[in-house]
C-alpha cells in the first residue's frame, strides 16, 4: 500500500521506466514516517544573480538533467516531469534558522518534485542551495544538481541527462562484486552487539524535531592539517573521527557510567568512490544513492588524549577497509529495515537506542577536486551539506573542505541538546582540529 507520508500518489504511468528501492532508500522511507528524513546543500556566490536568474538557472538545471518529480509504485520508483517551473523561495531568515525550519518540514504528499531550492543573502554571504528528500539521492546525486545549477548561472550547462540505477545494491556491492563475507559480516554485527554492552546511551525522546547550526573554519585549516595526519599514518578523514569523538565525548548527549564508559560514532561512507563498481553502475550520470555506513566504537581509555582517539580511528579505518565493512553494511541495515517494519516508528527509536546506542554521525567531503574546485574562489566561494539524524544518531558533524574554506554544519535532535550545548559542541569539534593542525 502506498503511503502518503512518504510521499507515494497512487497509480502512474505505467510507460515510465522505473528502478527498485534499495535497502538503504526502503530504510530512509521507513524513517520519513517517524521524522521527515531531509538533507540540504547550498553555495556561498560571489556576483551579482539577480533572483529571477537564480530561478530560471535551477529550473533549467531541472530540465537538464531530466529530473521533475519521483513517483513511486509498490518496490519502484520513477521519475516524471514536473510539468511547471519550480519556484524559488527567497528568505530573509539566518541560514541556520532557514535551515533548521527546512530539516523539519515534511514535503508535500501531492505530485511535486522532491526537491526545495532557496535563496537568501545573510551578512553580505548570498547563499543559494536546496533542501530535498534524502532517499532519492546521495549526496553525489544532488552535487550533480548543483553544478548544473551553477553552470546555468555562469552562461553554461546543457542537456545532460541522469539515469536511475539499473542495478540494486546487492549486485553492485554486494559479496561476490565487493569481496565481503556474509558470515564474517554476521560474526561482526554480533561481535559489535556485544560490545554496545559498554557504549553509553542518549535519553529516550519521542520528539525528534532537529535544529541546525553553521560554523565556518579558519582559512586554510586543512592545508594545515594534511602534513600533520599523514606524519601520524592518517587521513584528514581520520583526523575528523577523532575530533568528532573528542566533541561527543566532552559536550555530546551521551553520558559515560561505570557500566557503560565507552562510546561509538558512525560513519556515513560515499561507495561510489570504492573500486568495485560494474561499468554500468553507478556512473557519473546515475541519480540514485549509494551510501554505506560504519560504526566505530572508542574505549574509555582512547579519550584521555587526543593520540590516542587518532590511533584508533587509523586502526578501525584500516580494519573496515580490509573487511569491506561500508559495503557489508547493508546486510546490517537489511536487518534493522525487517525489524522495523515488524517493531513501528515508537518501538524503533528505543530498538536503536539499545541496540546500536550511537553518541554522533560524522559524513565529510572534500570538494576541492572536480567541478567545485575548478568554480573556486569565484564565484563559489565555499559550499554546505547538512545531514540528517534518523532515529539512530542524536547528532551529525558535517564538514565540507573547499579550497582553503572549511564549512562545518551540525544537525542535532533538539530534545536532546540545546543551541548552546550544540554550539560548545560543534566549537570543541574546530578546536580540537585548530590544536593538532598546531
């Protein structure tokens, strides 16, 4: 049966090619039922764009790249045109505020296109961007949206038409193309099930209403940072874990026991950057979502410094790299998608909360490579990604490198913590990173 709030509309056309939901899409749609399950991303511009030029830029992007709205029917999605402009929102709220307004507005049941693109200049930053459903695109997909975007604001673009997967998930990455093992995946999940035992747990709050904040990183951070990560064998990657942790650890929801000290971040992981994917899948025109997802648990013992957290985060990196843990990870999700199908939206938060009792999320990108870097400094002077929660984590770190600027947005369940508490949070996070870039 369809259901309106996950934004099904009953019968389609029927000549439309359509694709299956993936188990990470059926997961976010599970969602979408307990908490509107958004993402946003937006560009900071230098120039002058005209409003009108902004609209008339994205809806050109729109048509570009063949989007409009995504129908669903039974397992299958497609896409339709939308048959109308899309209109731009001008705002002249704070981008945190526009930002936290949007991660909680659910989108329309009726036929429209799940996309919100606004428009707003604050403290002299145009900001252009949008918010949209997460379950039908990655964050990859939705750059893809972007860069159109930017390029029709520039006197660029064209036709440049996406694709729906054409291959699920389990093909692409599963066993056989990604090299993972099933039963050394369940070995994990109930090795990790009893390690849980000992992580800390957040507060059980019905109310899973989120708010966002914005923070902007010195100039020139990473740069800093990257000698020093790879004196000590990590990643920049490695060094956001630690950072996060060390925030989560000091500020974060979850309170530490003599009985559970420990504490766990997940990871959210792009798989399309992995070496296993089949020539047809996905590609750069795919629309679609590919995503993996890690957990990593940190004893007690590895907060008393900041080394300590690093050297973990390499070890545990290295470890998922070897197992193909991000690829293994929808066997997790498979699991946790049957139960809470059988469970409902109330006994789910309390299912994660037991079971999977995660302090905070942390996705990173660098966008330097590829398209954003060829736009920077002018005119896209840096970029934002936000994150959502879902059920499963009381806060998400999302930094994005671009050139020499740093953009860190924290989604965070608001019954959990404050504005305040968030905000020691997400400047313990800078901080943390300011101090080991030395």
């Amino acid at each position: 049966m369809n259901d309106p709030r996950i934004g099904s509309i009953g019968p389609v056309t029927k000549d439309i090619e359509g694709t299956r939901f993936n188990i990470f899409q059926k997961t976010q749609r599970l969602w979408d039922r307990i908490h509107p399950y958004n993402a946003a991303q937006a560009m900071e511009l230098v120039g002058d764009f005209p409003p009108k030029q902004v609209e008339d830029a994205f809806n050109a992007a729109i048509s570009d790249l063949g989007l409009g709205d995504f129908l669903t029917d039974g397992p299958t999605y497609m896409i339709a045109p939308h048959g109308a402009p899309l209109t731009v929102e001008a705002f002249d709220d704070t981008f945190e505020t526009l930002l936290t307004r949007e991660m909680n507005r659910p989108f329309d049941v009726v036929r429209t296109a799940p996309f919100r693109p606004f428009d707003l200049t604050e403290a002299g930053r145009r900001i252009v961007g949008l918010t949209y459903q997460h379950w039908i695109a990655d964050s990859v997909s939705i750059r893809m949206l972007m860069r159109q975007w930017l390029l029709r604001l520039t006197g660029g673009g064209g036709p440049a038409p996406v694709k729906l997967p054409t291959a699920g998930l389990l093909k692409t990455f599963g066993p056989g193309s990604a090299g993972w093992s099933v039963t050394a995946q369940a070995s994990s999940l109930i090795g990790f099930q009893s390690r849980m035992k000992m992580m800390r747990r957040v507060e059980s709050k019905s109310d899973a209403s989120v708010a966002v904040l914005v923070r902007d990183g010195p100039d020139g951070l990473i740069d800093a940072i990257k000698p020093r990560a790879k004196a000590a064998g990590a990643t920049v990657g490695d060094v956001f874990l630690a950072a996060a942790t060390a925030a989560c650890d000091a500020v974060g929801p979850g309170h530490p026991s003599s009985r559970r000290p420990d504490l766990a971040m997940g990871t959210i992981v792009d798989l399309r950057a992995r070496g296993c994917l089949r020539k047809d899948n996905p590609s750069a025109n795919v629309f679609g979502l590919f995503l993996g997802f890690t957990m990593t648990p940190f004893a007690a013992a590895d907060t008393a410094t900041f080394d300590r957290l690093l050297s973990r985060a390499v070890l545990a990196r290295r470890s998922s790299l070897a197992r193909h843990a991000a690829e293994a990870s929808q066997l997790n999700i498979t699991i946790g998608y049957a139960i809470g199908k059988w469970l409902g939206p109330t006994k789910l938060r309390e299912f994660y909360r037991k079971r999977f009792p995660l302090t905070g999320g942390l996705s990173s990108v660098n966008m330097t490579p590829g398209w954003a870097g060829e736009h920077h400094p002018l005119p896209l002077a840096a970029y934002h990604r936000v994150s959502p929660t879902g059920p499963m984590l009381p806060l998400v770190l999302t930094p994005t490198t671009l050139g020499k600027t740093l953009r860190v947005c924290c989604t965070y369940r608001s019954a959990l913590m404050d504005a305040q508490r968030a905000s020691k949070l997400t400047d313990h996070f800078l901080q943390t990173l300011v101090r080991f870039a030395g």
